[in-house]
C-alpha cells in the first residue's frame, strides 16, 4: 500500500506561487502516474496535473503555462509549483498514486488564493 503526505499548502495573494510537495512511502513497482486533483466546497474533484513513470506530463488546461509538475528521482516525491495564482474558492489539492497495485490518495492540503 503506497501512503501519500502532501505538504505546502496555505494563505497566498493573487499572482502569488506555492510549492506542494506530496510525500510517498514508495514509488510504486510498474507503471505508475502520481497526479495531483483539487477539490473546492460544493464542487467535484478535478484532475490538475499528473506525471508518468517515464515523465510524461499532463495539465488541466485552466493551469497550463502556471502550473508545473515534478518528481524528485532520488526520493518518491512530487511536487507542483503554482505561478500566477488566481483568486479562486478555497480548494484542497490531493496528491494521487494510480498504479498496477492500487489506487491511493493522500489527505490533502488546503490551498487559499486571496488579498
């Protein structure tokens, strides 16, 4: 079983940045993709970005160009820097691991984009 911590989260202005990092006990054997998803009050979870095994990359077009995905090679990590934030309802960014042996989500982290 593959136990994500995401971390990072917190008050930013508008325009501002914010680095997530999601923590993994272990990249999981095989194929896998780590995403990240977020998930405002009243609202469905929607896919932000994810990264492959072999680092292929995939954005959410409402953040493409402010957002980045990325993956430490040395320690089963991730991270997502957001450029550019927008105001926005507070949402919670969940980290996720989608491989041949399971599916897990982290416990997420509370993002707020506000003056």
């Amino acid at each position: 079983q593959v136990q994500l911590v995401e971390s990072g989260g917190g008050l930013v202005e508008p325009g501002g940045s914010l680095t997530l990092s999601c923590q993994a006990s272990e990249y999981p054997s095989g194929y896998y993709v780590m995403a990240w998803y977020r998930q405002a009050p009243g609202k469905e979870r929607e896919h932000v970005a994810d990264i492959s095994k072999f680092g292929i990359t995939k954005y959410n077009p409402s953040v493409e160009g402010r957002f980045t995905i990325s993956r430490d090679n040395a320690r089963p990590t991730i991270f997502l820097q957001m450029d550019s934030l927008k105001p926005e309802c507070p949402a919670v960014y969940y980290c996720r691991s989608i491989g041949v042996t399971g599916d897990y989500w982290g416990q997420g982290t509370q993002v707020t984009v506000s003056s």
